[in-house]
C-alpha cells in the first residue's frame, strides 16, 4: 500500500505532467471539456492514465481545472461558439479543411476559403429569420417584429427614424427587433391566432430554457418550430440550408479532377505496408467548384426546409369553416 508521501508524489507527478502536457499542446483554449484533445494525447504519451496511474491521473486533472479557470478556457470555448453563425463558421472549416487538405487550404488562404464559404452561409443567414430580403422599404424587418428605432410611443412599430442604424442591427449585429403587438403582427401575418401569439411571447419572454442559452418552441410568429440560442433564431430552413451546403461543397471539392495525383509512400518489406494517397498537385478551380457546390447543396437544403416548413405551417392554422358548413348549422 502507498505511503502518504507516496501519494503526494504522485500527485505532484501528475501535475507537472498535465502542466507539460498544455504547454506541448499549445490549445486556445485549455479547457477540461476537451476530451479527445491534444492535451490529452500528450498527457498518455507522457504516461498519465486514469487505469494505470489514478493518482498521477487525480493530480492531472486538478491542474487541468486549475489551468482552466486561470486561462478561462471552458468560457473562451463558450465566448467563441455562442451564437448558431460563429457553429456555423467553425464546421465549414472543419469541411473544407477535410475536402483538400490542411495543406491545399492553407495555400488558398482565407479570401478564397472565404468566398467558397459564402456560397453556405449567406443562404442560411437569409432563411433565419433575422431579416425580410423581400422587405427593402422597411430596412428588411422581419414579418411580426418591431423596428429597432421606431418612434417612442408610435402605434406601429414597423416604421423607423433611422434606417442606417436599422440596418447595422440587422446584418452586423444580427437583431431581429422584439415582437409587435398583437394587432400589428397580425397584420403582417394574417393567419396569426391570439393562442399562437400568446404561447410564443410566453416563450419568447418568460422561458428560460436550457440555461438561458437555447430554448425552443413548436411554434413561432408564423406557426413553425423554432429554437432560439441567445436570442437568434434557429429555423427548419435554415439548418437544412447550412447542412445542404455542407454536403454539396464537400461533394464537389472531393470530385476527381486533373489537379488531384496519388501519392505512394514506400513502406518497409515485411514490416509497413505502403501508404497510398491523394494529394492536390494544384488548387486551381476549388474556389470556384467549392462555392458553387456549396450553393446548390445550399438551394436544395433551403426547397427541403421551406417544403417542411409549409407543411407544418398548415397543419398549424386555423381550421375554418365552409360557407356550406355554415348555412348548414345556421339552419
């Protein structure tokens, strides 16, 4: 049985192992919620594990926490992923990192990555309900919500005394405006019931959800679902859209083409086996391939979501009845 002074060694071990472990990783965010990081790769290849060594293990995981909070590393995680779009930017990286190579990626550079993520983002944006392209008179304000800069103590809050600063909060800031009173709204959205109404300012005020960051509710303004993550609106539509832009790029960056060689890596006989792969000779063409498969991918995503988003929409109005149903029970 370890000695107590055993035990602290052990730990002591561990915590300078951990320390060694970060500083090998070189992470953003050193973060305990990184499970399957670097660091913990480095920390095993340094010979800390929970099954063979628990206490060095203990010692390592309290510098871990420790390192955590001084370097705020779960919050740097959580100031960098908290909004659907800074999600959205990260996975069409992660996509087009994997289509050609960190090395082919690298050497486009981020105006050329940039644009062939537009294709994906600009559409999911657009869907999200954030703004009304179809809109332009009102600075784009979306159908059921108030203007930013209406007129204090204005009966219709869908006019605006500033429309440049309108139009900042709308596509910098990415505010969509509160929601118009009942009247109003239902002038925008004729279908709009009082119950419908009620139960999503409920939501929209009242509910929490998952702690204050996301929450959900089977019908909006418009009677379909909708998540909200601090505030931004998450839709049918615009998850399809990203995921279909997702797709259609990773498809067409993936599709053989001239500029993609194989490249064999002579193993040892009898000992390694050797390495065949693909490898981008040129990157000429994959912006141009990237953003247009990333568009279509994008323009189907969008039919699929809108044709869903239409058909639980009505299912969700208001069943009325036939002038015939009506003289009917009349009589």
């Amino acid at each position: 049985m370890k000695t107590f002074q055993n035990l602290l060694n052990d730990l002591r071990a561990g915590a300078v192992k951990s320390a060694e472990a970060t500083r090998r990783a070189e992470e953003i965010y050193p973060s305990i919620l990184n499970l399957r990081s670097t660091y913990h790769k480095e920390l095993k290849n340094l010979g800390v594990s929970l099954k063979e060594t628990p206490v060095q293990a203990i010692g390592a995981f309290g510098t871990r926490l420790m390192t955590d909070i001084a370097n705020d590393g779960t919050r740097g995680i959580y100031w960098r992923y908290n909004h659907p779009l800074a999600v959205l930017d990260k996975a069409v990286d992660q996509t087009l990192e994997a289509a050609i190579g960190p090395e082919a990626y690298r050497s486009l550079g981020k105006t050329k990555t940039g644009l062939m993520a537009l294709g994906i983002t600009a559409p999911a944006t657009a869907l999200s309900g954030i703004y009304d392209l179809t809109n332009p008179g009102e600075a784009f304000r979306p159908s059921g919500y108030a203007q930013q800069y209406a007129e204090e103590g204005s009966e219709d809050r869908r006019e605006t005394q500033q429309p440049v600063q309108e139009l900042f909060e709308r596509f910098f800031l990415n505010r969509q405006g509160r929601p118009l009173k009942y009247e109003t709204a239902k002038e925008d959205i004729p279908d709009l019931t009082p119950e419908r109404y009620s139960n999503f300012m409920k939501n929209y005020y009242q509910d929490k959800g998952l702690l204050g960051i996301v929450k959900y509710t089977n019908e909006n303004l418009e009677g379909v679902p909708e998540a909200r993550m601090l505030g931004y609106p998450i839709n049918i539509p615009s998850a399809s859209t990203a995921l279909g832009g997702l797709a259609g790029a990773s498809l067409a960056l993936r599709a053989p083409n001239k500029n993609r060689s194989v490249v064999v890596q002579q193993g040892i006989p009898g000992i390694a086996e050797d390495v065949v792969s693909t490898k981008l000779s040129s990157t000429k063409g994959l912006m141009g391939r990237g953003f247009a498969g990333g568009l279509a991918g994008a323009a189907a995503g969008a039919l699929f979501g809108s044709l869903v988003n239409e058909v639980i929409a009505a299912g969700n109005r208001p069943q009325l009845q036939t002038l015939a149903e009506y003289q009917q029970e009349m009589q």
